[in-house]
C-alpha cells in the first residue's frame, strides 16, 4: 500500500520505498473459486464482500479505521515514543560525520531513557490511509546509527558494560516498531537490529566479558525474537491495499498519488462500474492473503514463492500490491542473524566454563547454554559452527542465496546478495 514518509515524504511504497522491488506480486494457494479472468462486475462485488468478510471473521482489519485503532496505544506515561519523539527532536548533524558522536550526546541519554519503556506507539495516524506520513523512520534509522557509533566507541576505550548498555538501546529501539502494522517500518526495524548486533562481534573478539556481561547480552537478544514475526506488517500492508481499492477519485488526488507514482490514476467512479476492477481487486486480495498465510508459516517454508504479475490492466494492483519474495527473505535473515549470536554468546559461555575450549558442535551447548538448537531458516538445517585456525570460530547462516559459502561473509552487488550471514570471533 503504502507512501513511506522517510522525512516528508508519505507512506505510497511502490515507486519510493519499494524501489528495489520489482512489479510482479506474489500469489501462491490462492486460486480457489473463479478466477480473476471469470470475474464480472455482477459476481464481483459478491465475491470481494465474502474475502473481506472472511478477513474480519478472523479479527484482522480491513479498514483504515481498524487497522488504525489496531496499533494500540499505550497507557498514559508508558508509550516510549514520548521519549523518542525528543530524543529525534535533539538528534543534529550528519549521521555520516566523524562529530556525529560528539554532538548527539544529548539524544544518546534520551534513547536510554526510551528504552527502559516497553511499550511504544508511535504518532501516526494510519486512519489517512497512503496520506500516513511517518517521519519517525528516519530518525530511528539516525538514532541507531548513533548507538552503534556509541557502542563501538565504547569497545575501543575499554568500558564493557557500556557499550552492552547502547546495544540494548538499540534492540530496544528496533523493538519500538514490533508493533507498527506497516512493511517499510517493520524492514526499517530489521535494519536497525542489524546494527545492534555488529558490536557484539567486536566484543567476542576481545575477550574478557564475565558470565554475567553474556547472560545480560543474550538476554537482550532474544528480546529481539519479537520481531521474527512478519505477519502483522503484511496484515497491516492488506488493509492499507483494501483501503486503496475502497478510496474514491478524490482521495486518491488529495494524496498527490500521480505525481508520487509517475503514474496516472484512473478515474475510480468508472472503474469501479468495469469487471476489470473487480478482477484486479480480487487478484489483490488473493495474492496478499497468499502472503499472510505464507507469513504464518514456519521457514524455511515461509520462503517458497511462486511469483505471478498482474494483468497489464490492473492498474491499483501494479500499483499497491509489493512483490515479497525479497521482502520476505529480509525477516527470515533477520531470524538467523539473532540465532546466530545467540548461539556465539553461549559458545563464550561454553569457554568461560572449559578453560577456554570450544564445544565440537552447538548441540553441546543445549539445553544448558542454549535454549533451542535453532535452525537455519533459509534451508532448515541447523546453524554452522565451523572452527577456525587458534581459538576462533564461525557460526553462519547461508543467507538469502541459499547457497553454503563456507563461512564467507555477505556481500552485495548490482546482481543481488551473496554469501552467507556469519558471526565470526577471531581469537
């Protein structure tokens, strides 16, 4: 659905958020009843009023109304967003820059601050539909950023506890979208957990954390498997598309819908009176309902795609509906990263008990150490654990390309993202 407001701009995600996205949708076990080719005006209100009521029977919105009241609001002096709105506020500077750190000392103590709150909701008013802006994704994107920066500064001057005190700010800050029903706000928040967790690499390397320092950080790790669910981003992102079926002519032109598109909107009153449109809001329905059933499963099932583009004349179809497959595979790595160091945590744990050896394989470390023998998400497998010259090791994931590089780091090209998702501790 969607215009994304990254600054001043609004939530319309094809052309702006979703650029790297191609135009086909994905559509797989959908194809129940008549097909989108069979559908006439005459049939298709009938057959579009029985899927949305059937998405109502199931408690999910498919109004701007409901998905609006859907992100609930916190009880009064609990919604960490009143913190974080001040400390985006004080946020000043290039986030590039080398002084970036040093003059957002400020915004650093009001993140803390934010993260000692659960709950967050953020200022959004998603009852306006593609018109939502939501400047706050930038500012998060900056403010991890700062905390990352914070973290590795931290390490370098030796002061342990805090840097692990800006890592969990920076889970914590990830976790203030969990409950934001929007695709660009819960990939915004995959980002950010990325961040999060680069520091604690450079901390395994160097050695020398307590047992107690561990707990704390593989407490705050799996904190962060609240976001492993993707399901309500896309429930969001299907009300927001039902919405963008359902808006008139002129709510479409008061949200400067052709000039962000570069497209032309038809006129809405006479397409709605088509069969086309019937089949094209049919094909959409299928598809995101496809994608809701996919994001209810496990992976690494939840990845198998069969991607399908729309008919030339659907037009809000081409528009509104994000092709996923790449989509899908950011939660899915999000997954794996956040197995990943939990499983290097208890490997430092497993050390820290053995005069420094390390296990021959992670299923040493359960149940003890580690809770669950977690596996890869793109292939089911479980997690590598591959040892390395001295005392070092490997634990990885074969990534989106689902391809088992040995270990060898990610890297993106113009062609896509190769090899694997590895957390590596040199000594």
């Amino acid at each position: 659905m969607q215009r994304v407001c990254l600054g001043n701009v609004s939530w319309l995600h094809k052309t702006i958020v979703f650029a790297f996205i191609l135009m086909s949708v994905l559509l797989t076990g959908c194809g129940k009843g008549k097909s989108s080719s069979n559908i006439t005006a005459n049939s298709g209100e009938a057959m579009i009023s029985n899927k949305l009521a059937a998405i109502v029977a199931t408690g999910d919105p498919v109004t701007r109304e409901q998905l609006d009241s859907w992100y609930a609001e916190p009880p009064a002096g609990e919604n960490a967003a009143d913190i974080y709105g001040q400390a985006f506020a004080a946020l000043t500077g290039d986030s590039g820059s080398p002084a970036f750190l040093a003059k957002n000392q400020n915004a650093i103590g009001l993140l803390l601050q934010a993260a000692d709150r659960k709950a967050c909701r953020y200022p959004i008013d998603l009852k306006m539909g593609f018109a939502t802006a939501l400047p706050h994704l930038q500012k998060i994107k900056m403010s991890a950023q700062l905390l990352n920066m914070a973290a590795n500064d931290a390490i370098a001057k030796g002061r342990t506890d805090t840097a692990i005190r800006m890592i969990e700010a920076n889970i914590r800050l990830a976790r203030s979208l969990e409950d934001e029903p929007i695709i660009i706000s819960r990939l915004v928040a995959d980002a950010s957990l990325a961040l999060a967790h680069q520091p604690v690499e450079q901390l395994l390397c160097r050695g020398g954390l307590t047992d107690g320092q561990l707990v704390e950080l593989s407490q705050a790790s799996h904190e962060a498997d609240e976001l492993a669910s993707f399901r309500r981003a896309v429930v969001g992102e299907r009300a927001a598309i039902i919405s963008g079926f359902q808006a008139t002519t002129e709510e479409w032109q008061a949200m400067n819908v052709n000039e962000a598109m570069e497209t032309n909107v038809p006129d809405l009153a006479a397409y709605k009176k088509t069969d086309t449109y019937y089949r094209d809001f049919n094909f959409a329905l299928d598809a995101m309902n496809a994608l809701v059933d996919r994001a209810d499963k496990s992976y690494p099932e939840a990845l198998t795609v069969t991607v399908v583009k729309p008919d030339a004349k659907y037009v809000l179809s081409k528009m509104l509906v994000p092709q996923m497959e790449n989509a899908l595979s950011r939660p899915a790595e999000t997954a794996a990263r956040l197995h990943i160091v939990q499983a290097a945590l208890a490997v430092e744990r497993y050390r820290l008990a053995h005069a420094n050896a390390l296990p021959s394989t992670l299923e040493e470390l359960t149940p003890g150490l580690l809770s669950v023998a977690a596996t890869d998400p793109f292939d089911g497998k479980p997690r590598r654990f591959k040892p390395q010259p001295g005392k070092g090791y490997t634990i990885y994931s074969i990534g989106r390309d689902k391809v088992d590089d040995g270990g060898k780091r990610q890297t993106t090209t113009k062609t896509g993202v190769t090899g694997d998702v590895t957390f590596t501790v040199t000594r």
